[in-house]
C-alpha cells in the first residue's frame, strides 16, 4: 500500500513554503496536520534545496533542528525522517532518538554511508550528480534513467556490503535535481525500472510539473502516475489531497 511522507520544511527560504514553519511551535502543529491528513512519515528539513539556496553549516542547520527534534521524535517514535547531508547532526539526532536518514546528496560521501551502517539506520538514499546541489541545479548533467538506476543500486550495493540490510533501505531517483524536465517526468515511473526495491517519489510542487505545480491537480496526476508504476512512497506537501487521491485508487 502506497504511504504518504508529509513535508516539513522548518526554512525560512525554500521555495513553495519558506517561513511558514520556521519555528518550534509552528512546525509542530505542522506535523500534527500532516498527521492528522494521512501521513504515515514525516520528513524534516532545515536547509532549502531550491535553485540559488544558500548551503548551511552543519552548526546552521543543528541551531533549526535542536528544539524541534526531541518534541517530534518523543510525540512519533519512528515516523520522522530528517533531510540532512551532515554526517554529524544525524548522529546528534540519533542520539535522541532513531531518525529515517533522507541525504538528497545521495549519500555521496564516505562519512555519511559509515554513519548510516554504524547506526544501522532506515534510510532513502537520493540520485544527485556529484555533492554540490547547486551546481546539479545550474548543470543538469544527467540524462537518461539508466543513469539513476546504475548510479543508485550502485550505492545501494555499497550499503549491503558494509552491513545494512536491503529492507532499510528505499530508492529516490532525485526528480528535479541535476536532470531535464523530459528525464524527471519520466522518472515519475521509476519504480518500474527497479523492480524488488522500495521507491519513494518526491515531485511536489517542482517546476517540471509547470507554470500550475503550485496547485494540487498537476501534483495528483503526478502521483497517479507514480503509484501506477509502483512507488511505495510519496512525499508530498499537500497530504490531505494526495489521501484523496490514494482513497479513490485503493
């Protein structure tokens, strides 16, 4: 059964919310909405991805995360993910209580995939070109799908044989970051090209979906598409309509 994983942006700069949750209070009613709509997980981040973000330390994006992580992680043991590229505030997070790793760097550092074994943590492991998500943005160097898929079970592979399980781990083809508008509606369907494997797709709100991706329609079609090829997540920002949508398929 398809899941849906809300979006928590706690930013004050990402691109279809920045501010809106950008403090404790308002980011834990937030979650209780998600929730209440019909997210089955909730992923947090603290440092926008959109073209021309700034990139954050590792202290920066602790300062967003510290107050706000302990009350989420205590109210929904298990269902956070935390959206991070920094080694060292996953494992301040694991410290107050296991998080599902989401590194849309795509694990791209030797730090990272050791923090993960060591921890033996859940994880969603992303496709980016190289580590700087700014520059995937500016040079969109990746061009066909057999390029994520290589590129992912590549580094699935490495997980394995290090020591973390196949069942904790979920693949992300990383729609909208370093691929053309053509490539990332195709990889809509991703799960049809790696079949056996869990899916997550993440296009909410992106700019492939058009001039419209603000509103819901062009986001549900998206999803109808996903599911139709398999995924087993999607992570949304408008759980309420994609519950909709997933109630009406089921």
């Amino acid at each position: 059964m398809v899941k849906l994983v809300g979006i928590l942006n706690v930013t004050p700069d990402s691109f279809s919310d920045g501010g809106k949750y950008f403090g404790t209070v308002k980011a834990l009613a937030r979650a209780d909405k998600l929730f209440n709509d019909g997210a089955a997980l909730i992923d947090v981040g603290a440092e926008s991805t959109r073209p021309g973000a700034d990139l954050l330390s590792d202290e920066e994006e602790w300062d967003r995360l510290s107050k706000l992580l302990p009350r989420l992680l205590q109210k929904y043991p298990g269902k956070i993910s935390l959206d991070s590229h920094h080694p060292e505030n996953i494992r301040k997070a694991y410290a107050i209580g296991p998080v599902i790793v989401n590194d849309v760097t795509g694990m791209n550092t030797p730090e990272m995939i050791d923090v993960v074994v060591q921890l033996q943590a859940n994880c969603i492991i992303s496709q980016l070109p190289g580590t700087d998500i700014q520059l995937a943005h500016q040079t969109m160097p990746i061009t066909t799908i057999e390029q994520v898929v290589e590129d992912l079970l590549t580094k699935e592979a490495i997980l394995i044989e290090k020591g973390l399980s196949k069942n904790k781990i979920v693949l992300d083809p990383g729609i909208g970051f370093g691929k053309t508008p053509e490539l990332n509606n195709q990889l809509l369907e991703f799960a049809k090209y790696v079949p056996g494997h869990k899916v997550m797709i993440g296009y909410s709100r992106k700019r492939f979906l058009g001039e419209n991706r603000m509103e819901l329609e062009p986001n549900l079609e998206a999803g109808r598409i996903a599911v139709a090829a398999g995924a087993d997540y999607l992570r949304v920002h408008d759980v309420a309509g994609h519950k909709q949508l997933l109630d009406g398929i089921n």
